[in-house]
C-alpha cells in the first residue's frame, strides 16, 4: 500500500497524543506543575497536528464534517466521531490542570477510556480490510494501542514526569521498558504473521477464477503505465529492503531506547537526558514501523497486477 | 446511508464470456467515452499526451497466461506449442456490484451506497471526501479515484443508458455490452433464474471472482470452453461439401452430366 505521509503522520502522532493523555487523565502529575499543564498542551497539540495531518491526503477535505455521519457501518467514520467525543473532557481535564490547578478522577478514568477507544477505531480502520491480510488481524488495534501507551509512556517520563510525577522517577523508567518489551513483542507476532500471510487465502488463480485450467500469469496490464491502482496499492520499494528496514526499526525503536532506559537506572545523573534521547529514539522508530506497517501491506488488487513476480514500472 | 439493503429487488449486472472476449479493448474505450461525458464528473486524465499518461478508467482488460501444472506426454514445466488447455484469456474487469459490498460499509460520509430496488452501487460525489478508503476495502480493483475532481469514480452500469428512455430500446444496455463486437458481454437481471444472464450461468457454469473475499459478487465470469483438436467432433466435411443433391435445373442438370450416372447427387 501506498505510504503517504500525511497518514502514518496521522496515526503515529494521535497515537502519541493520546497515549501521553492516557497517563495524565490517569492522575499522574500534579495537576498545578507547569509540568504537567504543559504535558496537557503537547498532548492536545499532537492530537491535533495527527488529525490535522488525516485530512491532507482528502480530494476534498471541505467536506470532511460528512465523515461524522456513518458510524453505524464505518470504522473511519467511528474515528472521527470518537475523535470528537474525546476532545471535548480532554480539553476540560487539560483546562482544570491549567487554569484551574484540579483534577478530577472520575473524569480523567472516562478520558483514559476514550482515549484508548480513538486510537482502537484508527487500528480498525485497516484491521478491517479482508483485502489486506496482513492488516486483517486483532494484533494489528492491539499494535497501534500498545505503541500509542508506550510513547506516551516515555514521553511522559521523560519530558514532565522527573518534575511533577507521582512515582519515582526510577519505577517510571521500569515501566517504560515493560511497556517497550511487550509493544515490540506484540509487533513482533504482528510482523512474524504479516509475513507469512502474503495475500491471503487469495491468488492469481482465485482472482481470475481460471485455476482449474492450470497455473496462471499476467501475460499483459491494462496498459503500460501505472495507474490508481498500481500507485496506491502496489507499492514495492519497502517490500524489497523489507528486512533491512525491519532490522532499522528494532534499532532505532527498541534497542536503543531499552539500553538507554537501562543505562538511565544505572546512571541517575544522566537519567534525564538518556530518557529524553531513548524517547525520540523510539519516536522516530514509530515512524519507520509506520511507514513499513502501509509500504510493505500486500493488497488483494495485487494479483490482477502479476503478484509479488510482476514487473511494475511506477512506484 | 452506507448500511447495505438487506436484499435488493433485482441484482443488476454483467455476465463476462472468457471464451469469447478477443481482448479489443473497445469495452474499455466505449465505456470511457460514454461515463466521461455522462454521469458525474468527467473521468480526468494526468499527463495524457506525456510520456507518464495515467487516468481514471472504470473498466480494463487484463490479459492472463494459463499454462497446465503438468502437461501431458511431456516433463514437467516444458511447454512447447500448443499443450492441452495452455491459452491466453483476456480478462475484462469492472465494478462487480457485489451483495455483500465492503466499498459500500467503509464509505465514512454515505458517498457510497447500494441500491435497494437494483443492487447497483454507486458514489453520489457531492459527498465524497476522496479518501480513498473504498478503492482500499475493493479486492478488484473496480474503484479509481479520479485525481482532478477528487472524488471516487466505478462503474454505475450505465445507469443513465439502462433507464434512459430517450434512447432506442436496444441502446438501453451498458456502453460496454452494447460495444462489444465480440458479444462476450452480456446485461441482465441476475437476481431471476429464469432470465438469460442467469441462464447462461447456469449452462456455462458461471463463476464468482476471489469468493474467499466473502464479497457475493453480482457479475459473473464464464470460464474459457475446452479446447477441441483441429477436425475433432465435426462429422465428415468433406462429404457435405460435395452432397449436391438439392441441385436443380441446370446446375441440376450439369451435375448428373459430369457425374457420369442418373442419380442426382452422387458422387
């Protein structure tokens, strides 16, 4: 599938956002710490940039309030609407902290909930889709829910938790690296079945119906060029350095946030600094596992197009 | 409203002869012509007359090579000349209109939606946002977006041809069924078994594209016939030929001269 920018922007940045309102509507940090109201602000900004983000790659985002009405039926309806429902007792919770240096738990539980119902309705939107048998599985909400926890995890820790956290800074730092072992071991089944999926139950044969004669190729495409279809859903150029890339998102968003986070326990003094590196680390790691979650996606429309063996000039 | 109906009156759509498409392309081009001046917005295309032409088509033909795992009289994976059911199948494909359609419940805006009284599915595109999410939940390909409108395009059976009663009665079939030279297209009511596109099914044995996708596809596909050897099932040619028995008059005349006897027609 075709990685466009504007929604892995989309997805991994709400992720963030929602995952760092999680652990503030939660109760952590002391409601009246600049801290914490600053906390608020960054994590309604980064929700705000991601859905911002969602409606750049519309052909026609002034009709995007439409997008609202199909909840009974649409995953992606039901995103929007949970986006909204959400941000209305999260702008009240960030409110309190800072205009009013309060908390309430009652409310901050209902947002923690919500905040993770919005970010269920983002990973549905592809679990949903029998034609890409790598998205349509219940690893992939429990994928972009475990990652959308632990960045807000880190973030948390690293950037508003030493000054105003209601834990020590050390059990925050153990924390994180559970939430970091069981995201990636979650994304590590993901990806272990992703690859062994391929397109499915579905094939050249099934696609054409024409099995029963014998096996069966594309001899010719509709035509030389690529089109829609091709663009946008035969991406190739992830899928061939697949494992190289894989190999950079462990590095980047695993291993070096775990060893800087390990490092961080056994080095106080530098704990601030070490997390704060480990967390952008991990950000940036998000991001490629973003990117390779839609570039490397086989879509059913493939096999009209010759499957993994055909030649496809664009990309 | 993007809830599918639970049934639909009539199941309106195409019955696609593999045997006989010669692959002409005249489908895809009739159907262009007509839905870009037709119904909706215009179907654009990018860079048409560059060298990295690409636009919005609601049907295409592809073309599939088919060759037997295991020829027979020969090893495995030679194929040399014509070998048993090896072919080349051209292979039309446009929106399905399937029962069970994902492009219709993905639709976040009720742009999409499913006919109740045909079982046509179309996109009303004053409310599409361009998403894109319909084309993605398609396993044929059967949706493009059209990149100067922004908005989704697929077939609508010519809704506009098959209703139309301005046209001429014969003229009330898709552009593509009504273009094909080859007759490998055919328009109907799929939903009553007693009318000739179910007919044909039926006594062609019809088959659903990718079932395993769950969608119920609407259109039919019928398979290629099997191959017959040069002479093979057609009774002596040879003889038919040279049968002159219902000549008469002269020629009648000059046959049982040449023939040498009386009786008409021998040989």
């Amino acid at each position: 599938m075709h990685p466009a920018l504007s929604v892995i922007a989309f997805t991994t940045l709400s992720g963030a956002g929602y995952g760092l309102a999680f652990v503030l509507a939660l109760g952590h940090g002391n409601p009246a710490a600049l801290s914490t109201k600053l906390g608020w602000f960054v994590a309604l900004l980064l929700i705000a940039i991601g859905l911002l983000c969602s409606t750049l790659h519309l052909g026609n985002p002034q009709r995007a309030w439409r997008a609202f009405s199909q909840w009974r039926s649409s995953w992606l309806s039901r995103e929007g609407v949970m986006a909204v429902l959400t941000f209305f007792p999260l702008t009240v919770l960030a409110a309190m902290s800072v205009l009013g240096d309060t908390f309430n738990l009652a409310l901050g539980y209902a947002v923690a909930i919500m905040c993770g119902l919005t970010v269920y309705c983002t990973a549905m939107i592809y679990a949903s889709l029998r034609t890409v048998p790598s998205w349509h599985t219940g690893w992939t909400p429990a994928v972009y829910l475990m990652f959308s926890m632990t960045a807000g995890t880190l973030i948390y820790l690293s950037f508003f938790g030493p000054a105003s956290g209601t834990m020590s800074n050390r059990i925050w730092i153990m924390l994180a690296l559970v939430f970091l072992v069981v995201a990636w071991g979650v994304k590590f089944f993901w990806h272990r079945r992703s690859k062994a999926v391929g397109y499915g139950q579905s094939t050249q044969e099934s696609a054409t119906g024409l099995g029963h004669i014998g096996s069966v190729r594309l001899l010719e495409r509709p035509h030389m060029t690529g089109n829609y279809l091709t663009n946008e859903m035969g991406f190739r150029v992830a899928r061939k350095h697949e494992a190289k890339l894989w190999f950079i998102t462990l590095l980047v968003g695993f291993a070096v946030p775990v060893l800087l986070l390990l490092l961080a326990l056994l080095v106080p003094m530098m704990a601030g600094f070490l997390s704060m590196v480990g967390t952008l680390s991990l950000l940036v790691g998000l991001f490629v596992e973003r990117w390779l979650f839609f570039a490397t996606a086989r879509h059913a429309v493939g096999l009209y197009y010759g499957g993994d063996e055909a030649l496809v000039p664009s990309d | 409203m993007t809830l599918l109906p639970a049934a639909t009156n009539k199941k309106l759509g195409l019955v696609i002869d593999l045997d006989t498409c010669v692959g002409c392309h005249a489908c895809v081009v009739n159907c262009k012509e007509w839905n870009t001046s037709g119904y909706g917005a215009a179907l654009s295309d990018q860079d048409p007359y560059g060298a990295n032409p690409t636009g919005a088509w609601l049907n295409r033909i592809h073309t599939f090579e088919i060759t037997p795992d295991k020829p027979k009289g020969q090893g495995e994976g030679e194929v040399i000349g014509v070998t048993d059911e090896a072919r080349v199948v051209h292979f039309p494909k446009s929106c399905l209109h399937c029962e069970d359609a994902p492009c219709v419940t993905v639709c976040p805006t009720g742009a999409s939606y499913k006919r109740a009284e045909d079982g046509i599915v179309l996109v009303e595109e004053d409310k599409c946002i361009g998403c894109g999410l319909c084309a993605w939940s398609c396993a044929y390909g059967a949706r493009e977006m059209d990149i100067a409108a922004g908005v989704m395009k697929k077939c609508t059976l010519c809704i506009d041809r098959i209703y139309n009663e301005e046209l001429e009665e014969i003229d009330r079939q898709p552009a593509c069924v009504r273009t094909c030279p080859a007759g490998a297209r055919h328009f109907g009511d799929l939903g009553d078994p007693n009318s000739d596109v179910s007919l044909l099914v039926k006594e062609r044995g019809g088959f659903d594209l990718m079932p395993e996708q769950g969608n119920k596809p609407v259109n039919k596909y019928l398979p290629p016939r099997k191959r017959t050897r040069l002479g093979e099932g057609t009774p002596a040619t040879a003889a038919i030929a040279d049968d002159t028995s219902e000549a008469g008059g002269l020629l009648g005349w000059i046959d049982r001269a040449l023939s040498g006897d009386k009786r008409k027609g021998a040989r």
